[in-house]
C-alpha cells in the first residue's frame, strides 16, 4: 500500500516540488498494488495521497501484466485543499494495466484529477478498468473549473470493455458516478478502431456534481471517433436500473456528443440528457450540437434499438442545445437510426425547451438513415421521436447527394 504520502508538493501540501519522472508508479507485472486509501472506513480520508507537481505522470500503471490495482481517494494535480492547481506535467492517471480501478463505489475512495497538463485519466489498451466516483476538471468540491490540458477521460490504442461510471446493477449507482468538467477538449474520448465495447454510464459530464450548472470541457462531452465500436454512452437497455445509468451531458462548449470517421460503428447513444440539467426540465445547453454525426459514421443507434427490451428508457432528450438538435453530414454518413427520442422539450414532452436550430438535419451527402420506427411491429410506438419546440424546422434534408433517408411514425 501506498497511502497517506505527499508526493511531489511542499511538506504543507501548498506548493509544487515536483520529482523528475512519474509521481507513483507500478509496472513490469506487479499485482494488487493500492495507491490511496483502502475504504475500510477507518481512517480513510488521511490515507489517500496528493501527487502533484510531478515532471511527467502522476500515478501510472504501466504494463498489461500490471494487474489489480486500485487507486483510491488522491488528490492527483491540485494542492492538499483540492482547491489550487499545482499539475502533474503529462497525464494525472496512466493506465496500461488490465482490471486497474480508479476510485470506486464510496465516497471516500474518490479521486480529484484535475489541473494536470494532458489527459486527466489515460487508458491506453487496457481492459477492465473501472473509472468510477472521481472528480476530474473540477475542485474537490465539485463546484468550480481546474481542467486537466487534454481530455478528462481517455480511451485509446485498443482499450476494451472498461466501465466509465456506474455499472448499473442498483447498489451505491449514485456514489458511482464521475463529474467530467471544466477539461480543455473533450471530456471523454473513445478513439481507435480497436477501442471497443467500452461503457459510460451515470456520468455528469460538463456539469457541477449537482448536475445544476454547467461547468463545461472545451470540446464536446463525448466524442467516438477513429473506428471505435459497440460503445454504450447511457443505459444499456436491459430494464435495470435504466434511469440510473443515465448521463448528464450538457454546457460543453461544441457538442454534447459526436460520431466521426468510417469505421465509428455499432456505438449506442442512449437514455441521456443532452443539453438539460439533472431534472430534464431546464436548459444547460452545450454550445452548439446536442448529437453530431460527421465524416462517415455508420449502423450507430441514438435512443432504441427497438428490440423490446428496455427500449421506453433508452431515447434520450436533445434539448436546450445552442444548435441543431442532431445534425447527420457527410457521404458514408449511413445506416444510422435516431429512435424514441425527445428532441426539443423537457423530458416528460409537455414543455417547449428548445435547440436553437432545427431539431434534426441530414445534409451533405448523408444517406440511408432511419429517424424513426422500422414498421416492424416491434415497439413500434417506442421508436417514435417527439420533434417539437425547436428554433428552426422539425426534420429537414438538404444537400446534394442527401437521399434515402426515412422519416417514419414520429
């Protein structure tokens, strides 16, 4: 165990002095290794560690035969207070090393990622990581901006199958979730083609913790792009704990959520607030798109997939967003469907609250999209989008090329 150090700041905790490479380190196989505090509730918030002001990573995990290890309730980039920035120089956590968990279902084992040059957490090939109760961009208080450099939250160079916030399964859901904010770019990228089968789920992503106010990352809020696949943004539609899994994606400053690039396949976008704030009746609107496809995107799925199971919770509101609700550009931009959506109201589709532009748009090439039910007779009625209250039209088509799209049951 490493718990209870100062590492990388003044005896106080006040002022960066910083060692010459990583902060914390383990690798070259080591196993079950416990940076911070061990959650037994005894003693836990003297446990966890302030690593800061380090030359390059704060805490890395490196290597995928690194297995096991946790990293609990540290303040990694900020001063001993989680209230000034004293950065790590590179990413806040790396990870490289399979089943690693950062932070976790307790209170006490969060972690405040934040003010560190690039990405606050970096997972780069691992699998079955658990990112889960951690502030990152924000202060300890989850009230006011400190972003990291980069992205909050990164998935690269062939990371699969880790779990982004809550898994779901009704116990401590709430305690579970991230607060992603206040990062200079996105504040969780899935990027690479052999990025796959990732979830993101119960997340605050470019709001306060209270889901409130915005507090939100440069860039989007989520962003699948490079080839990544059969990522869950939202509830994964079994029917438990739907709500729960719910995101909060709203006051970013482009889009709440972009598809881009060929290869950006099977992704599901579901049962999330894009553009409100934690109640769904109020505007926090990211600063221009609420879901944006561009460049390619392909058989990706926003709201329902119609297959009658859980689908009542899988449409999400787009509401409150600056500009077009859900905007599909680009040739190759196919096959995708948007179902079961609200698309300009409050959550419960009794009140106006608008996307300044149009609710959906397919221009530029994009083709052989579905925004709406398949006919099938198979929830049918679930796959029907409330297009209403919008800045400018419902559903508009435009462009050359723009051709064989369906607009069904809506």
């Amino acid at each position: 165990m490493v718990q209870g150090n100062y590492v990388g700041v003044n005896a106080a905790g006040s002022a960066a002095l910083g060692n010459g490479w990583w902060g914390i380190a383990a690798y070259n196989g080591s196993t079950n290794s416990r940076i911070g505090t061990d959650v037994d509730g005894v003693n836990d918030a003297n446990e966890g560690n302030v690593v800061s002001g380090n030359s390059q990573v704060g805490i890395g995990i490196d290597g995928l035969t690194t297995t096991g290890s946790k990293i609990a309730g540290n303040v990694i980039g900020l001063d001993a207070s989680g209230t000034s920035a004293l950065g790590n120089a590179f990413q806040g956590v790396y990870v490289n090393g399979n089943n690693t968990t950062v932070g976790g279902a307790q209170a006490a084992a969060r972690n405040v990622i934040s003010a560190n040059g690039n990405n606050g957490i970096w997972i780069r090939g691992a699998t079955g990581v658990v990112v889960q109760g951690n502030y990152v961009g924000t202060n300890a208080a989850g009230t006011a901006a400190f972003g990291n450099g980069f992205t909050g939250i990164a998935l690269t160079s062939g990371a699969k199958q880790n779990v982004i916030g809550t898994n779901g399964d009704g116990v401590n859901d709430a305690t579970e979730r991230n607060v992603v904010s206040g990062n200079l770019l996105e504040g969780v990228f899935i990027g690479d083609s052999g990025a796959d089968s990732n979830v993101v789920a119960g997340n605050f992503i470019g709001t306060n913790a209270a889901g409130t106010a915005a507090i939100g990352n440069g860039g989007r809020g989520v962003m699948l792009a490079r080839g990544t696949k059969r990522n869950i943004i939202g509830t994964n539609g079994d029917g438990v704990n739907d709500a729960a899994e719910r995101n909060i994606i709203s006051g970013n400053g482009i889009d709440g959520v972009d598809l881009f690039d060929s290869g950006t396949e099977f992704n599901r976008i579901a049962g999330n607030y894009i553009g409100t704030d934690v109640t769904g009746n109020s505007a926090i609107g990211n600063l221009l798109f609420g879901v944006g496809m561009a460049n390619g995107p392909q058989n990706n799925f926003v709201g329902t997939n119609g297959d009658g199971l859980g689908d009542a919770s899988e449409g999400n509101v787009i509401s409150g967003n600056a500009n077009t609700g859900v905007p599909l550009f680009d040739a190759n931009t196919s096959g995708n469907v948007i179902a079961g959506n609200i698309i300009g109201l409050n959550a419960v589709g009794t009140a106006a609250l608008p996307n300044g532009g149009l609710g959906v748009d397919i221009l530029n090439g994009s083709n052989h999209n579905r925004i709406g039910t398949n006919g099938d007779g198979v929830s049918d009625l679930l796959e029907r989008n409330t297009i209403s209250g919008n800045g400018g039209i419902g559903v508009r088509f435009t462009g050359s090329a723009t051709g064989n799209n369906v607009v069904a049951g809506n």
